[in-house]
C-alpha cells in the first residue's frame, strides 16, 4: 500500500478537476470543431479564410506557449480594459481570469483547430448523392444533418476523434503551470513536501493510464455502434 503522507484526499480532488476540465474541453473543442468543419466547407470566402487562420495559428504553436498567452496575455488585456473604463466612464470594475475556465478555454480552443480537420474530412467522406437525396426527399437541413450526414460521418470521425482526446486527456497536465490545483500540481508539491516523486507521480499516471483505458473501451463501442450495418467492419 502506497503512503501519501496524508495528501491522498487533495490529490483525489485534483484528479476530479482534471477529469472536469478534459470533458468541458472536449466538448468546447467538438463545437468548435464542428463550426471549424463547416466554416472550411463553405462556400462564404470570409468564413472559409477565417477557419483556416484558425486550424493554421493553432496546429501550428505550441500548446504551452497557448496555455501561457491566453492565461497571462488575456489578464493583462482585461486588466488594460478595465483601466480604460476607469478612465474613461469611472467605471471601476476588475477582471479575473479564473484558472479552471482558462484552462478549459485554452485547451477546447487548441483541439477544436484539430477536430475541424477530423470533420472536415469525415464530412467528405459522406456520399453526396445521400445528401442530394435527402434534400429531394423533403428533409430540412437540420434534418438532413440529423438522420443522414451525422450518423455517416461519425463513422468516419471516430478514428481521429478518439486520437485527439486521448492527447487532449494528456494534455489537461498543462493547466498545473497556470495555478490550477489539479492532480498534477497537486502531487508536484506533495513530491517536493517529502522528497518522495515516484510515490505521487505513480499513481498520478496510473489515473492516466486508467483514464485512458475505459476512454478506448467506450470508443470501440462506439465504433461499433455506428459501423453496424456496413459489410467487412468489426
């Protein structure tokens, strides 16, 4: 049995906050991604070149200098505009970026770059001919996107869409650089307290690997589920 010094409790609550922030993120990031798809996919030039700005700035820096720009750089512009307020209207009201809504924030807007070219793809790889279909039968566009277009692409999305939560799952371990107490900060300190690393760390990536197994489990079942029908898929 492992001991942790009495910081079983706090960590236990940091792996709480962890798993919180990688599911808010993971659906801000599926929205975004969703809207980043259909923005690449459209015939509006505006909103096409705006997705792509998008998914090009994103995939192209680095999470951590993200993390640190969103978290530090949006406090100092609130902080900016609340100056400017005072000055201007002698309106004194102060912002604070919170840790966990920074984190959530930074990490669903990172992914969602990532899941607009799962869907994107995804989306193409849907037959046009079923849609064209589905317009002749009656169908609105919402439920064309319901009955045909989702259930299909989902098919073809669940592949890259498992990939990037699992890194997303992974990367949740960032939010400990700006303050949050999740496990990984949590267990940092406890380690640095006694000097003991491995009896902390350990466990921390055993919630890792646990988290990651039941994450695969659900998207087999979940291939399995909308691949049912299609002759020669398991």
């Amino acid at each position: 049995m492992i001991d942790l010094h009495g910081y079983g409790p706090s960590i236990f609550s940091g792996a709480i906050i962890t798993i919180e922030v990688a599911f808010l993120s993971l659906a801000l990031a599926c929205l975004l991604g969703l809207l980043g798809a259909l923005g690449k996919l459209s015939e509006n030039l505006f909103l096409r070149s705006v997705a792509t700005i998008y998914t090009t700035i994103i995939r192209g820096v680095p999470d951590l200098v993200l993390m640190l720009l969103i978290f530090f750089g949006g406090q100092i512009m609130m902080n900016n505009v609340s100056d400017w307020l005072y000055e201007q209207y002698k309106v004194d009201i102060f912002f604070n970026i919170d840790e966990f809504v920074a984190g959530v924030f930074t990490i669903g807007f990172i992914f969602g770059a990532y899941m607009a070219e799962t869907f994107r793809g995804a989306f193409l790889a849907v037959d046009k001919g079923q849609a064209e279909a589905g317009l002749a039968y009656g169908m609105s566009r919402s439920q064309l996107f319901r009955r045909i277009l989702f259930p299909q692409m989902m098919r073809h999305a669940l592949p890259g869409l498992g990939n990037n939560w699992l890194v997303l799952l992974k990367t949740t371990a960032l939010v400990s650089i700006i303050g949050l107490s999740d496990m990984v900060r949590l267990a940092s300190e406890a380690a640095k307290a006694v000097h003991e690393p491995f009896t902390f760390l350990i466990p921390v990536a055993g919630v890792y690997l646990a988290l990651t197994a039941v994450s695969e489990w659900v998207l087999k079942r979940l291939k399995a589920k909308y691949n049912s029908g299609y002759a020669g898929t398991h």
